[in-house]
C-alpha cells in the first residue's frame, strides 16, 4: 500500500513556491518577463491546487474532511504533520487569489524595479501557506520566519529612507515576537513533552498544578507572539506605518499576513484550550474578547485620526484584526462561521482598497491636496462658476466608483460582503442557538460588542467619505490619470470576488458552518491525527502512539 | 546548578530588553542578539539539565531512557541559532542602509531635537 496521489496535493502549496523561488533567483533582471510568468504560473498551479483540496476536504474524500501527510512518513507526534482541513483549505485559496492579484498588480512597475521581487514573492507564499497547514508547533515557528524573512525583503522593495525607516522598526518588533515565540514554545514542551498540535491537544486536560501554570504561563508567551503579528491592541502600533511605507502590492499580502496570526489564535486557541480541556477550559478568552474591543477601538479612533489613505487601510486592517479576536474570544461557534467570512471579506476589501490607493494618488497631487485642506479649513465655498457639459473620464470613474465599493465594504454597509459578514456576527450574538430556539439573554460582552462593531464602523464611513470627498470632488483634477489595464484588473478582480461573495453568501455560510465545526470538534481531529497510518514497508514499524489509549 | 543557569538566563535577557529599549540601532542589534542568545539556553535548559547524559543512541543496543539527554531541545536550537543568525544579519545590512540613506544610527531614522 502506498500514498494515495491525492496526499501529496497537501504538500503542493509547500514545494511549489519554494521550487519556482529557487528557480527564480539565479535569473538576472534581464529575463523579467520570463520571471514574471513563471511566477504567474506557480500562482495558478496554487489557485488550482487550492480548489483541489477544497473539494477534496468538502466532497467527501477524505474521513472527517482532514486529510493528513506525515512528513518523511513519521507517525504523528513523532514527525511532522500536514493538515488540509475546510479551513486551512480556504485560507490556501484566500492566498492564491491574493497573491495573484498582487502579482497582476507587478506587472508593469513594481516587478521590474529589484532583482529578486518575484523569489521573495514566492518564498512569501510559501511561509504563509505552510503556516496554515502544518500541525508542529516548532514547524509553525519555521513556516512563520519564512515569511517573516520573506517580508522583510519586500517591505524594502523600492528602496527609499521611508521604507527603510519603517522596516527597521517592523524588523526589530518581528525579531522580538519571533523570540517570544521561541520561549512560548519551550516552555510548551517543557510541560507536556511534546510540539505536535493534535498530541499537546490530548495532553493537556491531563496537567495539573504547578505544569498546568507554567503550560498556561508558555501558552501566553505564545500568544503574544501572535497577538503582535495579527496587531492586538497594544502590540500593533507598527503596522500602519509599515503598512503606509510598503509599495502597494507588498502592502496586500501584509494585510493577509495580520490574518495569520488570527488564524494560528482560531486554530489553537479553539484545540488546547477547549470544553473538553479540564482545568485549562477556556483559558484566557477574556484576554481575547476584550483585547480584541480594544484593538477595535484604537482602529476606528485611528482611522479618524489619519488624512493618509496608507494609514487608514493600516488602521482598518487592525479594526478588522480586532473583531476577529473579540469573535474568537467570545467563544461560539456560530458566531466564528460568520467571524471567518469576515476575515476573507474584510482581508480582500483592505487589499483592492491598498491596491487602489497607488491609482488614486495620481490624482491626488500635492497641491490639490493641499487647496483641498486649505478651503476646508478656511471654509471656502467652491462653488463652480457654470454648468460645463464636460463627461467623467472613464479613469476617473473607475477610480470613484470603486473607491466607493471599498468604502461599502471596509464599513460594513449593504449591498457588499462587509454588510453580509457583520450580518452575519449580529444574527449569531442575538441567536446563540439558531432561530426559533427560544430567546436567550445576550451577555453584556455580546451587547458591547455589538456597539463596538457599529460604531467602528461609522467611524470608517466618515473617515472614508472624508477622504473620497477630499480627493475626488474637491481636488480640482481636471486631468484624468493614466491607468495601465493590468493595474485596473486586479482590483476589478477582487471586487468581483466581494460580490460574488455577496450573492453566493448562503453556500459559503454552509462551507463555512462545516470548516467552523470542524475547529470546534477536538477530539476527531486529535484521533484522526494520531492514528494517521504511516507507509508500511519503507522504515521499520514505529510504535503507534494510540495502542496505549483508548481512542474517543 | 538550575538557580546559576537560571540566574544567567535571566541576567542575559534583561541586558537585552534594556539595549533593545535604547535608541541607537546597533544598541538594539546588540540587545537583540544577547535576548536570542538567552532564548536559546533557555530552549536547551528546557529538556532538563543533565550532567554526562549523550543525547544520542548506540546503534545495536536497547536505550536506556534515564541515561539519556532529551535530543529534540538541542535540535530545536540548532534551528532557533540558525534563523536567529540569519535574520540579525539581515537587520544589519538594514541598519547599514539606514545609516547610509538617513545619516543618522537613530532608530526613529532621524536625530531627536533637543
């Protein structure tokens, strides 16, 4: 018996990246169009491997929906495993289509102007995509610095003192999480003995004492470092600059980067410290759901605060960070399958928003700027002498109208995906179990964080209108910007896929509810892990680890 | 034994939270390496402190468990010591661009007006 061919898709997203990077980076400037479309097409290979394994998880193939590949056909707690869930596969997919939006973006500019953009790229895709599938904690941290390493290079990409400036202080911030990472997961095994997900899961409802304070002390060290990367208040003060000084399409792929960090606190949080985790049940959701209000907070209040169209998608993507951790932490798994179409809902809104921010600052010429500030501060009337029967250019609507859409969606307001997933999040806090299964009194938290939610979302109504009636209705740019296509494509793409995600919303909610329960079902996962066969034949038969428990 | 160790670990680490708090970069570059290099005893000490334990097998014998070091904390700071390595040496080549473009080692990229 061997490996079915389909396991090895699982490791697809891995190898990919890291082939066609390596293949990329003896090319020298000259072949950057051959550059560019083996790149294009390792993305493609991703988009479609990730569809693979979506249907794969979704359609039955594999028991339970998880399909497992032990590394170097290690038995589970000994060797490294790789899982493709409903919701790691979604995640692939989410940064297949991100990371082929942003390279479109590259095109014309961005990808011709430094040598090894496209390796970085690639390396970058394969760190994230490895963070979302692999189960070893110490893999995790590998996958993580990757990425990190990966970022560092493209946050510098276009070399100038801003970039450099704000790199120094993400490098340094990132290096720091990076350790912290490293002591959380020491003292992780220091108290139980081992690093792999499924393993540490199944022990941890066994410590007691002083163990289970020092797991719990390891498990928040850990957290922070992930806290730092998906910007909790007040660990996220570096990312709007960041954000601000990256070129754009580096900016995109930041904005999913944050969504790591949310998805590694969903993923573990929900395993090590479930119902079913004894004394360390539901350890430090309150951390979580109120970290989380704050982050929320400290977002909405910077998104006012800022006139600079980088910074406020910084700030936007920390509100969006910060109503995903206050969701986890909340802990409810209706509230988490609405919380999980938000994060893709709100990541692509802030990436084409990032995207179209480089566009709109081609209108938005100093002086413009300027006249516009100066007549608001001194309240001129700009009232135009006559009626001109001049038409809209086409560049300039294009512009408007899907700065619009963006705003729609970073608000939350209807007809687009933002109205659908806080929609969603309202009807799950309102109706814990369902509709028609009778009322139940909503908790104080649960009302806060409705508050919150709204009001977050007023604030980037007004912050984004203020902007929009700034740059397009007051600059007095009478020319029209010059757009390539291949820069206009990419952010059609991605509000296409918002509004697919709007009118597709009820099968994706399915897809969804399944991915949320199956994060909110430990003990399958943890006896699907540990009982994954290896390949019989090849290594001399390693003990199962299961013979000596019972299976649940 | 473990209060020295203990007390080493601890001593290396807060030097290094207070040079990475200073602000001039190669004092954070400094305070950087001495809090990876704390991390990393610390990783180590975490499989438990053990005096003439190898952390290897011979081949052909049955080992014994409790003569043994625990193996796998000393594969993970091999790991840990190369990543580590890896990206201090890229915040140098940073700093060095910092310095070079900005004029100034100041992490903010520009001097504090007095």
């Amino acid at each position: 018996m061997s490996l079915h061919w389909t396991q090895h898709l699982i490791l697809v997203p891995v190898l990919l990246p890291l082939l066609v990077g390596a293949l990329l980076a003896p090319l020298t400037q000259g072949w950057h169009r051959l550059k560019y479309w083996l790149s294009y097409a390792s993305l493609l290979g991703l988009l479609a491997n990730a569809v693979a394994l979506i249907a794969m998880t979704d359609g039955g193939h594999w028991q339970d929906g998880m399909g497992i590949y032990l590394a170097a056909n290690w038995s589970a707690p000994f060797g490294i495993a790789l899982l493709a869930d409903r919701l790691s596969a979604l995640m692939l997919l989410l940064t297949a289509v991100l990371g082929l939006a942003s390279l479109h973006f590259t095109r014309t500019r961005w990808g011709r102007i430094g040598v090894h953009y496209h390796t970085l790229f690639q390396f970058l895709l394969m760190g994230i995509n490895g963070a979302f599938l692999t189960h070893d904690l110490f893999n995790l941290f590998v996958f993580f610095e990757v990425m990190l390493a990966a970022s560092y290079g493209l946050v510098l990409h276009g070399y100038n003192a801003e970039r450099i400036r704000a790199s120094m202080q993400y490098i340094a911030i990132n290096l720091a999480a990076a350790l912290l990472f490293l002591l959380g997961t020491a003292l992780i095994y220091a108290t139980t003995g081992t690093l792999n997900m499924a393993d540490l899961a199944a022990r941890v409802p066994l410590l007691a004492g002083d163990e289970l304070a020092l797991f719990k002390v390891g498990a928040t060290v850990l957290a922070l470092a992930f806290l730092t990367k998906g910007a909790m208040w007040p660990l996220g003060f570096w990312l709007p600059t960041t954000y601000a000084a990256a070129s754009p399409p580096v900016a995109m792929m930041l904005v999913l980067m944050t969504k790591v960090g949310a998805y590694v606190v969903l993923r573990l949080w929900l395993l090590i410290f479930s119902d079913n985790a004894g004394a360390a049940a539901g350890f430090g959701g309150d951390a979580l759901l109120y970290g989380g209000m704050a982050t929320i907070v400290f977002g909405a209040a910077g998104m006012l605060s800022t006139d600079t169209a980088g910074r406020m998608a910084g700030y936007a993507a920390i509100v969006s960070s910060g109503t995903l951790l206050a969701v986890i932490g909340y802990g409810q798994p209706a509230l988490v399958t609405a919380g999980i179409y938000y994060l893709i809902g709100s990541t692509i809104a802030v990436a084409a928003f990032l995207l179209l921010i480089e566009l709109i600052d081609r209108i938005r010429t100093p002086r413009s700027a300027m006249l516009a500030l100066t007549m608001e501060a001194f309240a001129v009337e700009d009232a135009p002498d006559e009626q001109t029967g001049r038409g809209v250019p086409a560049a300039m609507a294009f512009l408007s109208l899907a700065f619009a859409a963006c705003a729609l969606m970073i608000a939350g307001l209807p007809p687009l995906s933002g109205f659908v997933a806080k929609f969603g999040m309202f009807h799950a806090l309102l109706n814990p179990h369902g509709i028609g299964a009778g009322t139940v009194a909503v908790p104080t938290s649960g009302w806060i964080l409705m508050v919150l939610i709204i009001l977050s979302g007023l604030l980037a109504v007004i912050s984004m209108m203020r902007f929009g009636v700034r740059t397009f209705w007051a600059s007095g740019a009478t020319e029209a910007p010059k757009l390539h296509r291949s820069e206009v494509a990419p952010i059609l793409f991605l509000l296409g896929l918002s509004v697919l995600m709007t009118v597709q919303a009820e099968p994706m909610f399915g897809y969804l509810k399944r991915a949320s329960d199956d994060i909110h079902r430990p003990a399958t996962y943890i006896y699907r892990v540990l009982a994954e066969p290896t390949v019989p034949g090849t290594t001399s038969a390693t003990p199962s680890p299961l013979s000596s428990k019972e299976a649940p | 034994m473990e209060l020295v160790i203990s007390l080493a670990i601890g001593i290396v680490f807060g030097s290094g939270i207070w040079l990475v708090l200073r602000p001039r970069s190669f004092q954070v570059l400094a305070g950087l390496m001495l809090m990876s290099y704390a991390v990393n005893l610390f990783i180590f000490v975490m499989g438990r402190l053990w005096v003439d334990a190898p952390p290897l097998t011979h081949a052909g014998t049955t080992p014994n468990p409790a003569l043994l070091a625990d193996p796998l904390p000393q594969a993970l700071v091999l790991t840990a010591i190369v990543i580590g390595f890896a990206t201090t040496a890229l915040y140098l080549v940073v700093m060095i661009g910092s310095r070079g473009l900005t004029g100034t080692d100041h992490v903010d990229g520009k001097e504090p007006e007095l």
